[in-house]
C-alpha cells in the first residue's frame, strides 16, 4: 500500500507538469482534496504497519516458544528411544550385560541383500513347529542359561 501511495504521488505529479506543459493549471482545491485523502490513506496504512508489527513481534515470541518446545521434546523423545533401546536389551539378555559393541554391531547391521533375507529365514523357519506337536513353545524373551546340573543336550552348551 505504501507503494502504491508513493506511485499515486509521481503519477499525479507527472500529470501535474505535462498539464503544465500544455498550459493546463491544477486547481488549490484539487491539491487540497488530493492531499488530504492521501494524507487520510496514509494514516490508515500506517495504523496497519503498526498492527501488522505487533502481530509479527507476537508471532515470533510465539514461533520462539514453539521451537523450544520443540527442542524439549526431541529430548524427551531421544530418552525414551534410549530407554526403548535399553528394555529391548534388557528382555534379549535379562539382567546379564549385553554383548560387547562388535557382537550388537552384528545383530543390528542391515544387509538387504536377498541372498541374506532368505539365509535369516531359513535360520528363523527351523524353529516353526504345528502347534499341537509337543515341543511347541514361545520363544522366550531372555536367554536361556542351563540348569547347574543339565542333562546330557544342555551340557553342551554350559561355559568351561
């Protein structure tokens, strides 16, 4: 709007000095009516300006607000990922430490390859059994350590 006042003021300018030029003189009460509702305009735009200011300056404090928030909860998010993390690791190996770095490097390094899909699948399917067969069972959520006097399958798998 203030531009559009200020191209108001150079046309009616310019048609002030080529009236001129042709020996066509603008009235006083032309200019005075012209200046006065350009002032008139002026001062409703600048009201504007001065309403559109204060709503940007509230809409920033607001914007500001929002990020840190926003940053709060990213944190707060971070934590539960990580605390996410830590019951997952704590139901795969219960209260024992979880594997060194290089063994979950392992376990969690994505290979899409088709060849690996089909080799985890099959690792996976020789544990499927009909459900009526009698060794059915959930797999448990934590290891599975041998009893201290095991039978002759478990003793393979107790440590020296």
């Amino acid at each position: 709007m203030q531009q559009l006042l200020e191209a108001l003021i150079t046309l009616r300018l310019t048609r002030i000095n080529k009236g001129a030029a042709h020996g066509y003189i603008s009235s006083t009460k032309s200019d005075q009516h012209f200046a006065s509702t350009l002032k008139g305009i002026g001062e409703v735009v600048r009201s504007q300006m001065k309403e559109y200011e204060l709503e940007e300056q509230t809409l920033c404090v607001m914007m500001e607000e929002s990020a840190s928030h926003q940053s709060s909860l990213a944190g707060k998010e971070e934590s539960a990922v990580t605390r996410c993390k830590a019951t997952i690791l704590k139901l795969l190996f219960g209260d024992h430490s979880p594997p060194d770095e290089e063994t979950m490097k392992a376990y969690t390094s994505a290979d899409f390859s088709l060849d690996k899909l089909i080799q985890r699948r099959c690792d996976w399917d020789q544990f499927i059994i009909d459900d009526d067969n009698s060794l059915a069972a959930a797999v448990p959520l934590h290891w599975v350590t041998p009893p201290s006097h095991p039978t002759p399958s478990w003793a393979k798998f107790q440590l020296q």
